[in-house]
C-alpha cells in the first residue's frame, strides 16, 4: 500500500503521546502466551450459537441432523480467517508505513516503536488464528472448505475508487483507526462463555488483552492524522467514515451464505435465511452500538462541525444518545 501522504506534516506540541506498550515484553500474547490447543476431549460446540442467528433459522432447525452445529463450527472458521486476512491485509500493511515513517504524519520516536510491535502482535493473532482453524479441522472432521475473501477488502476497493485521486490511500489508515478502536461483541464475549472449548476461548482472551494495547494507539494515532489534514481534506474523507465503519461491523452476509451453501441449501434458501436472520433495523442497531467509540473520537476532534459528515454519520444511523 502506497503511503496516505508523501509530505510531512508537524503535529502540535500538545498532542502528548503516553505509550500503553511499557509491559509489552511481559504482557504481549507474542513473548508470553503459550500455543492455545483444542483437547479432543473438549466439548463439541465452537461458536455461541446467539451470536449465530441464522443457526436457529427454522429453516436449519427443521433439519434434525446436526446442521446447526456445523454452522456454529463454520462460524469460528469465518471469524478466524476473517481475524488472519484483517491483520495480514489492513492492520499490518498501516503499522508497518507507520513503524517505517513512511505514513505521511510526524509522530513520535516511540509511537514509531510501538508500531513495530503491533506488527508483532497481528503476525502472531494471523497465526495463532490459522492454527486454530486447522486444529478444529482435524478435531471436528468438518473441512473449513474455500471461505473467500471477507467483504471489508472489496469495500474498501470501492470507497477508495470514490475518493478524489489526492486521498487516496487514507481510507487504508482510517480502516486500520476503525478496527483497531471497535470492540465486536466476539472478543467481548467468547472468554467468558465456557460452553466453548478452552483453547477457544484462551485464544480470544489472548487477542482481546493485545487489542487493548491496540485501541490506546490507534485512539492517539487518530489525533496525529486528523490535525496532520487540511480542513479541505478533512470535509472530503469525512462522510466516508460511516461506510468505513459499516464495512468493518456489518455482517458479513456472502461468507455465511457460502456457509449455508456448502450446508446443501439451494442459493435462494442460504439468501433467505440470511436474510430473515438479520433484520436491517436490528444491524443498524448494532452497528451503531459498536460503532460509538469511533464517532465519539471525531465528534472530541471537531469532525462533526462539518455538515456532510454530520449528514453522513446521520444517514448511517450512527449517532445516537
């Protein structure tokens, strides 16, 4: 990926930036986690089937033959291989124009340290998720099978051939701010549900305690590429945000009817039961929900003082009380 921006921008003394990497050596999953491993003793359930509506479709229940259960295991396919593509393809590619000081913004010695071991760590959540992936394989006898590319790449590819020429490549940075700031509700809640096999639950809890890390730079990082644009050029990406968002949290609705296909459905049922499993008021509810970090950094750097990205956040459904 090309660098957001080839000039260099001074950023304001009072941006001060507190690094949340001081115990990275003792604390990061990478230096000291061990492998996380699936006993094939455990139990059989690999994903909370309520985080999985179209499991209890009545469609798949009528069934009887074990279909919601496969889907529950395809889901932690879908969530593992969309974990490994993130890191490798949107969150790495940033630190790394970050660590090398090639992003287009001035930041500080050890913010460009601290990028290095983001790096790091989303090497190893890449890893660590493709192995457990394989393991469940072998444990389970259900074949992850081609899951595709997640939908986040191609939206991406259409919001960037959008944007002027000039911009280019910022929708790449403010991607990475998204996804590196916004909890889903699968890092929130995975560690704690014991219906789960260990290894599940230990790798989640495992990314989740990384990504807190993550979540205080990328928050200080948003500030330095925000007072690094021209007003112009904060007008003009603005209203894309919203989209940026919704790529991020919105479900990702072709991968599970892939799912469901390779499940034997006919293509109009896999669509149907998609469909019907979510309810678009209920996504826009819980994307906004999710999405509350984000509008509230930009609503803190004035972001909304501009009316087309005021309007956009509104028609997104993305700021509420």
């Amino acid at each position: 990926m090309a660098p957001a921006r080839e000039d260099t921008k001074t950023m304001s003394d009072s941006l001060a930036y507190r690094s949340a990497f001081g115990n990275w050596e003792q604390r990061a999953s990478v230096r000291t986690g061990p492998r996380r491993t699936i006993d094939s003793n455990e139990k059989v359930i690999y994903f909370p089937p309520e985080l999985v509506p179209i499991s209890s479709h009545p469609l798949v229940t009528a069934r009887e033959d074990g279909t919601e259960i496969r889907l529950l295991t395809r889901r932690l396919y879908q969530y593992l291989h969309f974990t490994s593509e993130l890191e490798a393809l949107a969150v790495m590619p940033v630190a790394q124009l970050i660590s090398r000081g090639v992003a287009g913004i001035d930041l500080p010695g050890n913010m460009r340290e601290d990028a290095f071991k983001i790096v790091t760590d989303e090497a190893w959540h890449a890893q660590f998720s493709y192995d457990l992936l394989r393991q469940v394989e072998s444990q389970s006898g259900l074949a992850a099978g081609e899951i595709g590319d997640p939908s986040f790449l191609t939206r991406l590819k259409k919001i960037g051939g959008r944007m002027d020429p000039s911009l280019r490549g910022l929708q790449d940075l403010l991607f990475c701010v998204v996804s590196e700031t916004l909890i889903s509700a699968i890092l929130t809640n995975l560690p704690q549900d014991d219906r789960l096999p260990d290894g599940v639950r230990e790798l989640v809890q495992d990314h989740a305690l990384d990504e807190g890390k993550h979540h205080a730079y990328f928050r200080d990082f948003l500030k330095y590429f925000w007072h690094a644009l021209s007003t112009s050029e904060r007008r003009a990406i603005g209203p894309f945000v919203p989209e940026l968002v919704y790529a991020f949290l919105e479900p990702d609705y072709a991968m599970f009817e892939q799912g469901l296909l390779a499940e034997g459905f006919t293509p109009e049922e896999a669509r149907q039961i998609v469909t019907e499993s979510y309810p678009r008021a209920t996504v826009r509810a819980d994307v906004a929900q999710a999405g509350r970090p984000v509008t509230r950094y930009l609503t803190e750097l004035g972001a909304m003082d501009d009316s087309r990205t005021h309007a956009a956040f509104t028609e997104h459904k993305l700021l509420i009380g």
